[in-house]
C-alpha cells in the first residue's frame, strides 16, 4: 500500500485514488526560453518515480506536464525559441529515461480555456477587474493558505514572501493576478473581454489540469519552491471557480543545490544534462545522463541535495557495477523474494529511494539467492529504476570502444600543437593519420 507525504495534510498519508484504478498527476513543467538544467530534473525524476511506482502497484497513469513558453528578446520570435528549447528539452527527458507524459499541453494553446475560468470567477465575484488587469481577491477565498501556510492572518510574512509587487492597482497586495494588460511592445498577447493582454502566471496550471484531469484529480507535483505562492494559487482559483477539491495529494520535491545553494538560472550555478555529458571542469570525462538519474535516488525526493561533480562520479561508478552484475553469465530466472518484498516496501513508503537502492546493494552481495534468481529481481527493480540495465551489455561494450587508445592521444596532440604553429599542411597529415586509424 502507497504512502505519500502529502504537503497539503503535511503528513504521510495512505494513498487513495478518486477512480479504482486510474491515476490523474499534474506536474508543472519547465520553462522553455533557455535550457532545462539539472535540479529541474531532479523534480521531474521525482514524479517519474511516483508514476513508475503507481504504475508497479497496478494503475494506470494519466499525465499532464505543461510547457510554459515565456516571451523574452532574443532577436528570435518567442515560437522560435520556444521551439528550440522544447525539443531539448525532450531529448532530455528521453536521455533520463523520464517516461512521457500523457499530454504536454502548451499554454498558449489554452488561452481559451483560461479566460473561460477567469469568467467564472468574476462571475462568482471572487476577482475584481482594474483597466485591463483582472486580479483574484484573495480575502474572498477562505481557505487560502491552507497548502503553505501562509494565511491572510500571517498578512506582514505573505507580503514579504510574494515575489513581486510591480501591480499598484491592487486592493490587496495579496491579490495576484488572472490576466494582465499587455504593453505596446509586447510579443505574446491575446485578445480577451478585458482588452488585449496575458494570462496571470499560474492561471495555465488550473485552466489545464481542469481540462486534461478534471475538476479534481489525485497528485500534484513540483519543486518546493512552487508551493507558494504558485501552488496556493492555483488552489485558490481552481477551487474558487469548480466549487471542488483540486488536487487530492501534494508532493514536492525538495532543491537541488550547489555549494548548498539552489540551483537556479538567475544565480547562474547550473548545469546541464549536455554539460554533463561533455563540458566538464578540466580533467574530467563527461558523464551519462543516467548517471544522474541514479545520484538523484541516493537521497530522499524530499531532501534537499547537494550536488558535486565527485558524487556524479560515485553514481556513474555505482551504475557501472550494477551493469557490470547483469553481464555475468547465467540467464535471470526466478527471483530474490525477500529483496523483492524489502525493495517494493521502501518505495511504497514515500518513495524512500534511498532505501531501495540500499536494497539493491544488499541484494547483489547475499549469498542466499543464486545469481539467476537477482538478475532476475534486478530486472524487474529496474522498472522503476529506469537504468535502462536490460541493455548493461551494450553500454559496457560503448564505453570500451570509447576509450581511445594512448598513440591517437599523441597524435591529436601533435595535430594541435602544429595548428597552433600555423602549420597547416603538417598539421592535416596528422588529421589523414588519425582517420586513417579509425578515429
Ligand atoms: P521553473 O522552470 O523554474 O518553473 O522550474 C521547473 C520545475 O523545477 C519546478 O517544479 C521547480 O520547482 C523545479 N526546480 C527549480 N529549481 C530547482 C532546483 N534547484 N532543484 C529542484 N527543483 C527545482
Ligand atoms: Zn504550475
């Protein structure tokens, strides 16, 4: 039976779905004006890890992850960039064996939808319009706060915590806003009953978990630092036009940090997953993005974690033996109960990762299964580890080929050095000899 911290409860709760057995997950997605980096992945790891467990515990997943386009000048139009971004962002997502989701529904394909909701909550008088900008009056929402706990009556810590405070039309400042009045020069925006403008930031995750999920669905997820305000807001618009609960479970996922600070685009400390696999600090081999996969699972989703390039390197290790297990001769047959019974508790309650791959180790060096009995348990762990291990024969057999042998490193380095000389001729014999021996 699944636990789950719940965020809104803030307890471990047994999990109970609304249908038998089809499960509805929402996940805010990324942002698709710049690359994705790394901690944005590790919340995305964490809610494909919940959909891999839910799926292995019998149900069927319907997933919604939104694609958030943001208008920015880049002498691009913001579709171009949008674009771009996108389509890495996949390859991403496909490199970390993160299963897609069900829908990936774009938020300006919803500019309906939205308005749509925003009219029922002016109609229902829980929203006010100021020349072009409609806002959401929180005051008339009496459950706001419930998520984050920052309540009407916590007024002086709300204030603080929301982010900006540029709208000086507001009656409250802890009204947000549904719809904004567009400037002259801005790129994207729409015609709507209150002139031409753009949706408030967190209208497009209510107006599309509504329409992919229902009015009230099962879970929930994203990094800590959306439970608010955009979580609290989402529920208080959601619920403020549906009249119903939202989302039933809550689960975020704690930070990524780096020199324990978060990660993040505006402090500029991030990394990529093509970072990883290449433009190492000096020295360094590049790293395969399962790798980082397997690093995210040695702590709790709900930890926060620090990240270093040397731990990256203990996972690629670890993933590397773990493969190097599934090689040895001797067909998978049967399997490790015990492990098996210990493997699915773990991440039964609140996904405890860690545990598991605690499991796992612990698996691998017992004496009391035969080794066709925990490769065949592997395997199947391998389900929700996603490491891709039913193809360990081919990644070890990649990597060898990769190595690449002492004499052409001294040719490649000769090459350089009479570039570097200006001497151009010499330096394309050298080139014919290194292709000439195969590299
Ligand atoms: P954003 O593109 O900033 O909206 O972030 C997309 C998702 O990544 C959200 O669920 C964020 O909460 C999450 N996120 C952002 N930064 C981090 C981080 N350093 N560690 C973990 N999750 C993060
Ligand atoms: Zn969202």
């Amino acid at each position: 039976m699944l636990k789950i911290n719940n965020t809104l409860s803030r307890k471990v709760e047994e999990f109970k779905p609304i249908k038998k057995d089809e499960v509805g997950i929402y996940t805010c997605g990324p942002t698709v004006y710049r690359e994705v980096h790394i901690g944005n992945f590790r919340t995305y790891i964490g809610a494909d890890l919940l959909r891999r467990v839910l799926i292995h515990n019998g149900y069927r997943v319907v997933h919604i992850k939104n694609i958030v386009a943001e208008a920015i000048a880049e002498g691009k139009t913001p579709q171009e960039i949008s674009e771009h971004f996108t389509k890495l962002y996949f390859e991403d997502e496909k490199k970390l064996n993160i299963l897609p989701a069900t829908h990936y529904p774009k938020a300006s394909d919803h500019i309906k939808e939205m308005i749509a909701i925003i009219k029922i909550i002016l109609d229902k008088g829980l929203a006010y319009e100021t020349e072009g900008n409609v806002y959401f009056d929180v005051k008339k929402f009496k459950n706001y706060g419930e998520l984050s706990g920052n309540t009407l009556d916590k007024m002086d810590q709300l204030l603080k915590a929301v982010r900006v405070s540029v709208e000086t039309d507001k009656k409250d400042s802890a009204d947000f806003a549904l719809w904004k009045k567009a400037d002259k020069d801005r790129l994207m925006k729409w015609e709507s009953p209150w002139g031409e403008g753009f949706p408030g930031w967190h209208i497009e995750c209510s107006a599309m978990s509504i329409k992919y999920l229902g009015d009230s669905f099962d879970i929930h997820t994203g990094g800590e630092d959306l439970i608010f305000p955009h979580h609290e807001d989402e529920i208080a618009q959601s619920e403020g036009a549906t009249g119903a609960k939202f989302a039933n479970y809550w689960m975020h996922s704690g930070f990524l940090l780096i020199d324990e600070e978060k990660m993040s685009r505006s402090r500029g400390n991030i990394y990529t997953i093509a970072e990883l696999e290449k433009n190492l600090p000096a020295g360094r081999q590049g790293f395969e993005p399962l790798a980082f996969r397997y690093l995210t699972f040695m702590t709790h989703y709900k930890s926060k974690m620090n990240f270093t390039i040397d731990a990256l390197q203990g996972a690629q290790t670890a993933l590397n033996k773990l493969r190097e297990f599934i090689v040895q001769k001797g067909l998978p047959k049967g399997e490790a109960e015990e492990f098996e019974n210990k493997f699915y508790r773990a991440l039964d309650d609140d996904l405890n990762m860690p545990k598991a791959l605690g499991i796992v180790w612990e698996m691998i060096k017992s004496d009391d299964y035969t080794l066709p009995n925990k490769k065949a348990s592997l395997l199947r762990f391998d389900e929700i580890l996603g490491l891709d291990l039913h193809m360990a024969q081919g990644f070890l057999a990649n990597k060898k080929e990769e190595k690449i042998p002492g004499e052409i490193i001294k040719l490649m380095e000769e090459r350089n050095a009479l570039r570097k000389q200006k001497r151009y001729l010499l330096a394309d014999q050298w080139r014919r000899k290194i292709i000439k021996k195969g590299y």
